[in-house]
C-alpha cells in the first residue's frame, strides 16, 4: 500500500511538468506552415525534374525511328488532348480498309 502510495505521488509530481512543457511554443505556426509548402513544392519540383531527366535518358538511348514514332505518337496524344481533327489531307489519303 506504501508503494502505491509512493508511486502516485510521484506520478502526479511529474505529471504537471509535461503539461508546463507544452504551453510554450517558441515557433510561429504561421512560418512553420510555409516552411512545410516549401518543402512540399520542393518536393514537387524535385520529382518534376527527375521524372524529365529519366524522359530524356530514355529518349537519348533509342535509335532513330523509334524517335521518330515516338515524336508521332506524342503529337497525335497532343492533338487528340485538344480535341482538334486531323488535317484534312491526311484524312483524305489514308489507308482504307478492307472489308
């Protein structure tokens, strides 16, 4: 019984330094919370560039017609993103197919 006794003593002794601990706040919530955008936006920009260089790596160890069916294909996905049409001679000389 002693023990327990003891024991909550000096549990509530301690206990009010953590609360006192607490209360201060040196930092100005507003400054944190741009330092944590900028580091968010950083972030971003990072894996921006990483993302482009890895693109340009890939591009650079292709060979010549890939790059050339690779330019095509970006252009029409660029194309078809905008919703415009395919010039006019190309729809008229397509291949048609058979049936």
């Amino acid at each position: 019984m002693r023990y327990l006794i003891a024991l909550l003593i000096c549990f509530f002794a301690i206990a009010p330094l953590d609360v006192d601990a607490q209360r201060d706040r040196k930092q100005n919530p507003k400054k944190t919370q741009q330092e944590a955008n900028q580091k968010q936006a950083d972030r971003k920009q990072k894996m921006r560039d990483d993302l482009q260089k890895d693109r340009d790596r890939h591009a650079s160890i292709q060979d010549r017609k890939t790059k050339r069916r690779m330019r095509k294909t970006r252009k029409r996905s660029q194309r078809l993103a905008q919703n415009k049409p395919q010039p006019f001679y190309k729809r008229w000389f397509k291949k048609k197919g058979f049936k």
